[in-house]
C-alpha cells in the first residue's frame, strides 16, 4: 500500500514537472518571437525587416500581374506603400540587395500595366523616376513573369529540377486524377520523419464548396482561389509525438512531408502553390470542423494544385544571394 501510494505520488509529481516545464517552454517561444518579429508595430525597424516587408509588397503586385485577366487598378495602395518602403531604403543608405533592385522592376512593370490600361499613376511614375536618380536600383532587372508552359524540363539534375519548380496559380479546370494524387503520396512517404515516426498527413480536396469554404479560412489566395480544381490540406498527427521537447517535431515532420509531396506533384507536370496557414486558434477549428479533420492533426499548410494552363502566369518570385543565406 506504502509502496502504491508512493508510486502514485511520484507519477504525479512527474506530470506536474512536466506541465510546467512544457508551460515554460512555450512561453519561452513566445517571448522570443515578441522580441524578435514585429507583432505590436507594422514598422519594420531593422534592414531585414524592411527587405522582407519590401519582398512581401512586390509580391503582391506580381502575384496580380500573373493572374489570367488582372485588372486595372488593382492593388495600387500597396504599390504607393511599396514605392514609400524602396525610398526609406534608399534613404537609410543600405548595402545594395537584388531584392531591392528586383523589387524596382516589379513595381516598373505594375506602374507600366496600370498607365497601358489608363489608370492614372502619375504618383508612381514620378517615385520611380526619384529612386532612379538616388540610385536606389540600377534599372537593370527587367521584370518578366514566368510561363506556365515551361514548367515541364529535361532534368538532368536535381538542381535542375528544384531550380524548375515554381508556384503555380492558373490551372486547366480539371481535378488531379486519383492516380497521380495516390502516386505523388508513395514518393512523398519517402521523407526523413523523427525516429521514422511518419506521422504524415494528407486530405485532398475536389468539391468546389468544400475548397471555397476551406479558402475563406486562408488570407492568401485571393484572385486565383475561386478557380482552384484541387486543394490538399497538409499536416502532421500530433499523437505520434511526446516528451517534454517535441512541440516543434509536428511542424518540422509536417513540412517536410508538403515539401516532398511538392516536388513529386511538380515531377508529374502538376502545378502547386502553397498556401500559409498563419491563422487564429478559432479559424483553424472552424476549418476543421468544416472538413471533419481531428484536433489532434497539426495543420502546416494548404496546397493549391491542378494541371497548369499552358497560356498562364506565374511571379518570377526572387531568390536572395546565397551569401545573405550562407552564415
């Protein structure tokens, strides 16, 4: 009896450390991301704040530009921020960046779209013409969209075939067959998991209803989700996880397994685009419950795909030097 009940105590003096341990741990996170990343200011204070707010305008005005019919006047407040962002740069006397520069032909190329169609962007214009004389950007980087069509290759290496790979956002309307959605999964199964736990998981999408109402959760699709023939919801079963120090381990497992599904749907001509999934607690329940998707499934990412329109678009989507990744 002794024995029980002293077996029962450390079991719960067990539990309570590590309640609290796991507590601290998160939090630890927390303030860490509080400290580091701009949560309670869109000011981006620090050279790499500022490139990537630059990075995440020109995005957008490229992801528009790509679209099938993209239409005048679009996005043009987040082109007059973009302009208002490369002359801070500009004025912060920075070392030169590719993202900079690239960003400068990205906004010519918008500023060129909208005059073509008669919006007025005098305003623009004459920013453009400022940043050229600080030499902001040496008006070398010629903006130009991918096509569709070349996304098929020749590969002869596997440089080459990642190199190829690029988000894609204009389909033809047809759903992706259930052989290559079950022939892009065995491939995808290869990936390196903790402990080979393979904790993967995949839900696809063919209704309409059901991935417009999946897209409404999700900030990032607008101008291409409606027309989306296929979308895959990509996570991680967190059951197969444990211990006081694998909070991480879902969202690391889980994202290597998309990307790996990524490259097999792109190793059978099939587009893809994915999709953040940087939502609130009581979204990512909504979803869920939408989808009859268990709580203990760790959501990484949705998956836009489909066969690509040959006649469609895609952002150039520049890549940093690699010794601004290499430390």
């Amino acid at each position: 009896m002794k024995t029980s009940l002293k077996t029962r105590l450390l079991t719960i003096r067990s539990n309570v450390f590590s309640y609290l341990f796991i507590t601290r741990e998160f939090l630890l996170d927390c303030l860490r991301y509080l400290r580091h990343a701009r949560t309670f200011t869109s000011d981006p204070g620090n050279r790499k704040s500022l490139e990537a707010t630059i990075i995440a305008h020109y995005h957008v005005l490229e992801k528009g530009l790509s679209m099938p019919n993209p239409s005048p006047g679009h996005s043009l407040d987040t082109a007059r921020s973009l302009a208002a962002l490369l002359k801070r740069w500009a004025a912060q006397g920075n070392q030169p960046s590719s993202q900079v520069d690239f960003a400068h032909g990205v906004l010519s190329a918008f500023t060129e779209f909208q005059h073509n169609h008669g919006v007025d962007v005098a305003d623009l214009r004459t920013a453009l013409a400022a940043l050229h004389a600080s030499a902001v950007a040496s008006g070398e980087n010629v903006y130009q969209l991918k096509q569709n069509a070349a996304l098929k290759h020749n590969w002869t290496s596997f440089a080459d075939f990642a190199m190829s790979r690029h988000s894609v956002r204009v389909y033809r309307p047809e759903a992706i067959s259930d052989d290559d959605f079950e022939a892009a999964v065995r491939a995808a199964q290869h990936t390196p998991s903790v402990c080979n736990r393979q904790a993967f998981y995949v839900k696809r999408l063919i209704d309409a209803e059901q991935i417009r109402g999946a897209l409404s959760y999700q900030n990032g699709n607008r101008g291409f989700g409606h027309q989306v023939p296929t979308l895959f919801v990509m996570g991680a079963d967190i059951r197969a996880f444990g211990g006081r120090v694998e909070r991480k381990q879902p969202l690391v497992d889980g994202a290597l397994f998309a990307m790996s599904f990524i490259y097999a749907l792109h190793g059978r001509d099939i587009g893809s685009c994915p999709l953040n999934w940087c939502v609130s607690h009581d979204n990512d329940r909504k979803l869920k419950q939408l989808l009859n998707i268990p709580d203990y499934i760790e959501i990484v990412m949705l998956l836009a795909a489909g066969y690509p329109d040959p006649a469609g678009k895609s952002p150039a989507s520049n890549r940093h030097e690699i010794a601004e990744v290499i430390r």
